[in-house]
C-alpha cells in the first residue's frame, strides 16, 4: 500500500479545517472556502434556470463566496446585482474566481456517494439470474470475438 504524499496529506487537512483561498479581483479580496452542498445545489438551479451566461457568471461568483445557507438566503439577492449592476465585473475577471470556486469541491467523495446511493435505491429494476447469466456470455463471447480478430490481423 502506498502512502499519501505530502500534497494529498495537505489538501485532506484543509478540507478537514475548512481553510480558504483568496482571489483578487479589482482590489477586492474574496475568500472561498470548501463548497458546501446547499452551494451546490443553488449554483446547479442558476445554471439550469438563468439563460444570461454574464448573469450566470456573477450570481455563481456571488454564491461561491457566500457559500452558507444563511449567508444565501440573506445576502444572495443583493450580493450578484451588486456584481451584475454596480461593480459589473467581466467574464475575464470571473474566470479566476469560478475556476478557484471550482477547485473546491470535493468530488471524488461527492461521485462515490452519488454511485453508492444509486445502487441503494429500490426503484432500481433488479436483474434475475438468467439475465445476468446472458449479459456475462455476451461479454465473454464478446471478449472471444476481439481478440480472435486482433491475433487473424
């Protein structure tokens, strides 16, 4: 087994501590933290529900740095027209801001929650024996096929 280098050890302890990293824009410093679910799940509607991608950009930017439920449901709606109308921060100057916000999301766990959970659902149609029995001949007679074709050519 191998260990965990040093980067990996580091970036689990800032997980664990919730540290933040920090993104100038225009003299202004935000912080972003570890992206929460409820974060997520709010980027997720704006980015199905908003058709403007420059609106997009800013209501995304505004809920990475506020990034609580509370800090959402009470600062949100001021804080990306203050991007949008006030400050109207460009695309270029996002980018940094969106690929941090990015950065911080934990996704392998996410990814390996989200296939744990599906195979835990019981709306799932189970497969009998019979079918699996079919599905593995036709991998194999599959397999057979292949490199029957590679070792002819």
């Amino acid at each position: 087994m191998q260990q965990p280098s040093f980067e990996d050890q580091r970036e689990l302890h800032s997980i664990e501590d919730n540290e933040s990293d920090s993104v100038i824009i225009r003299n202004h410093k935000y912080s972003i933290r570890w992206i929460r679910g409820f974060t997520r799940h709010k980027i997720s509607q704006v980015y199905l529900k908003t058709g403007n991608d420059y609106e997009q950009s800013c209501m995304a930017a505004a809920l990475m740095i506020l990034n609580g439920y509370w800090k959402i449901k009470f600062f949100y709606w001021i804080v990306w027209r203050w991007f949008y109308y006030i400050l109207q921060y460009g695309e270029e100057e996002l980018t940094d801001l969106l690929a941090l916000g990015k950065k911080k999301v934990p996704l392998d766990d996410y990814f390996a929650n989200t296939i744990l959970l599906a195979g835990l659902t019981d709306t799932n149609k189970m497969m009998t024996k019979k079918e699996i029995a079919t599905i593995l001949r036709e991998q194999n007679t599959d397999q057979h096929l292949k490199s029957q074709k590679n070792t002819a050519g």
